[in-house]
C-alpha cells in the first residue's frame, strides 16, 4: 500500500501542553509517517464542555505546531456545523482519502476503555485503526467487551497498520510527562506561570486573551 496514511490525535487541547505534543512526536516517529494531526474537538459529547470556544483551542494548537513541521492543526471539527462525534470525523476522513489510505487514531488508555460508551462505536474499526497510547507500568485490565475487541483486533507488528486501512489495535508504550491540562488551568488561575509546560507562543496567548482566569497584573502601572 502506497498511500500516505492518516494519523490523528483529538482532544480538547484546553490548553494544548508538551505532554500532547511529545506523544504526537513519539507516534510519528514510531510509525515512520510524514505528520501527525492534532485535531481539537468542537463540542465534545463524552466530557465536561470546555468554557475556551473552539477557535481559540484550535489557535492554540496552530500556535503550538507552527515550529514543528511533523505536526498540524485539522480544523475540520471545530469548523464543522455538527458536534464532535468521532465516528462523524472518521467517515469525514474516509470519504476525503478514500477506502485505501490507512487511517489511525491515537487514543490514551482511558479514552480506548471508555469505547462501548461511543457514538456507534463499532463502526469505529471498521473505518480506522487505533493506536493505544499507555503509560509504563500501565495494568491492562479490559472488560469483557474489550477483550473482545482484543482477540480480534489486537495486534503487535505495526507494520500492519500501514498495510490496510483498517481494524487494528496496537499497543504502544509513551515516554511518560506528568502533564495535565486541568494542572495548567489550576496554575495560570492561581497567577502561576505554567512556562516549561506548555509552548511559549500558547502561554503568551493565554495571557493575551486573558485565558483560565489569568490577571495582568501590570496593567494600569
């Protein structure tokens, strides 16, 4: 198979921070693939709505990918009219790289346990493989569902990911950042600096869009 695949990574990015963009890097590297898209959610339907709209998630994203050509922002949720249901972007995906190309979605272990809860989630291998991105040390302990799932899906040559389009699961083990968004959130609406945590050119817009309850205290000096 000759075609590019696609490989993606959604979230929130409520702030985008290192953590993100490492695991992103690690994944292009690990699958030999040109990019990675870090593709922010518009309304996620399966958590807490983030209070930061869309576009200014997504412009944190672009800020954050300008300086590393391995990555790129997708807008396609955030500027769809439809909220943001995965299996929605997948069939978006297909439709635009037809049924040839491999596509991957990158998820965290929490995220591929909570899969039976997702909109149509048995389509979901049926037009992507997933790449199952796990913590050292992590204990795999999968309901009955997804032991399912793992007989018939799981597989350990990622070389396989690259020659179908679809309906794969593979494990990967990440160079752990003990990163959180909600840490991020909590130090800038403390007026602490989350520098070294996040990108620069994301921090600073944080701060002039006065983000996550930040002050500028030197306003009015």
């Amino acid at each position: 198979m000759t075609n590019s695949p696609v490989v993606f990574m959604g979230g929130t990015f409520d702030p985008i921070h290192n953590g993100h963009l490492r695991t992103a890097l690690e994944i292009k590297q690990w699958l030999g693939v040109d990019q990675v898209a870090l593709l922010p959610s518009k309304v996620p339907v399966h958590r807490k709505q983030p209070e930061r709209t869309g576009a200014q998630r997504l412009e944190m994203v672009r800020l954050a990918v300008a300086q590393e050509p391995a990555l790129y922002a997708d807008d396609c949720e955030v500027l769809s009219d439809r909220d943001s249901y995965t299996v929605l972007t997948l069939e978006n995906y297909r439709h635009q790289v037809g049924d040839e190309t491999p596509i991957c979605m990158v998820l965290g272990m929490d995220a591929y346990l909570s899969l039976p809860h997702w909109d149509r989630w048995q389509s979901l291998l049926q037009l992507c493989h997933i790449v199952v991105v796990k913590r050292p040390g992590w204990v795999y302990q999968p309901c009955e569902i997804m032991q399912q799932i793992s007989r018939t899906h799981e597989v350990t040559d990622k070389n396989k990911l690259l020659q179908k389009s679809a309906g794969c699961v593979i494990f990967h083990e990440l160079t752990p950042l003990g990163i959180s968004a909600t840490q991020i959130r909590d130090l800038v609406a403390q007026q602490h600096s989350p520098r070294y945590l996040i990108p620069d050119a994301v921090w600073n817009y944080i701060q002039q869009q006065k983000l996550y309850g930040f002050v500028n205290t030197d306003e009015g000096k």
